[in-house]
C-alpha cells in the first residue's frame, strides 16, 4: 500500500509538478520570462472582455434583450 502512495507522491513532485519547478527556477534568472504566461493569460482575458461588452452592445442596440424585471419566474 506504501508503494501506491509513494507512486502518486512522484507522479506529483517529479512530472506534474515539473512546469511549476521551472517557473521558480526561472523567476530566479529573469522576473520578465518567469511571469509571461501571467501577461499571455491576462491579455486573452482583456480580449474576451472586449469581445464580450462589443456582443453586449449589439444586443442592447438591436433591443432584443428583454430587460423587464419579471423577465424571471423568481423576480415577481
């Protein structure tokens, strides 16, 4: 029973935790390579929110979004 838990502890300290390994060891060379994916991930959510707020002005100005509080079952 050992060995099963002693396999899932170096599936997790040896192979997936191997990326985050190399972040650390790379924050300690260069700040700018070790947080690229934070900017790379926090552009993709810029671009999502834009995209998301030009649809909520299509629907808005077409006044095909129902905004009438009793527009659920629940709000009456």
């Amino acid at each position: 029973m050992t060995a099963f838990f002693e396999g899932i502890q170096y599936l997790f300290v040896n192979i997936l935790f191997a990326p985050l390994d190399f972040l650390r060891h790379l924050e300690l060379i260069t700040w700018v390579g070790a947080n690229t994916i934070n900017w790379i991930f926090m552009a993709i959510c810029a671009c999502a929110i834009v995209y998301w707020i030009k649809q909520l002005r299509i629907f808005d100005d077409a006044g095909t979004e129902n905004q009438d509080t009793t527009a659920h079952s629940f709000l009456k």
